[in-house]
C-alpha cells in the first residue's frame, strides 16, 4: 500500500466537508459521518461506494477503469484501478459517494 494514494485521495476529497480518514477491512478509507466512501484495497486498487446502477454505468462506461469480482457482486462497492483513473474523474466519484452518503445537515454545509 502506498502512501501516495493516501495522499492522493485525502487531496482530491479536501474541500468534502464532514470527510474524515479511518479504516476500512485494516486499509486507509475516506468516510463522511462514519460511511464509507472509498478505501484503499492494495496498492493497485480502490473500493469505492457507488448505487448499483451506478456501478453498472461505470463498469459499461469505462471497464478499463471501473470492474467488480465476484466477491463485490450485488454490492454498492466497485473496485477502482487507481493507475488508470485520472484526478478529475477520481475527484467526480468522491464526490458522487460523498452526495449519496453524507447525512442532510453536512450536505448543507457545502458551498
């Protein structure tokens, strides 16, 4: 696991209000009021929380990015292949998981 990704996402999920580190399965994670929003699986791949629809689009839209195992199936959690996912498109999914799961009242607090 590198720290290049912790820093990476920490970067890209700063202005998130309410996001705050922790731990996931024993990996790094970002979270909003105690979920989920994604977490570092390996060195290689991100977990990222996303509706099931959702992680059927992204998987359609861009398998070389977004994929899921067996073991993710019929979960509102893709795998992320962190090398192929640039900033913009990294931060966009941050923020999408952040929207779906941060509660009302630190929604609120978004400029």
């Amino acid at each position: 696991m590198t720290t290049t990704r912790c820093w990476r996402l920490l970067r890209l999920a700063g202005d998130l209000p309410g996001t705050e580190t922790g731990t996931s399965y024993g990996t790094p994670a970002l979270k909003v009021a105690g979920k989920l929003l994604m977490r570092i699986k390996d060195a290689d791949t991100l977990v990222l929380m996303a509706p099931l629809d959702e992680k059927e689009r992204l998987i359609e839209m861009a398998p070389a990015i977004y994929y899921e195992t067996d073991h993710y199936r019929g979960w509102p959690a893709l795998l992320v292949r962190a090398a192929e996912i640039d900033d913009t498109e990294l931060r966009q999914r941050l923020d999408d998981a952040w929207t779906a799961r941060a509660p009302a009242k630190i929604r609120k607090l978004r400029a």
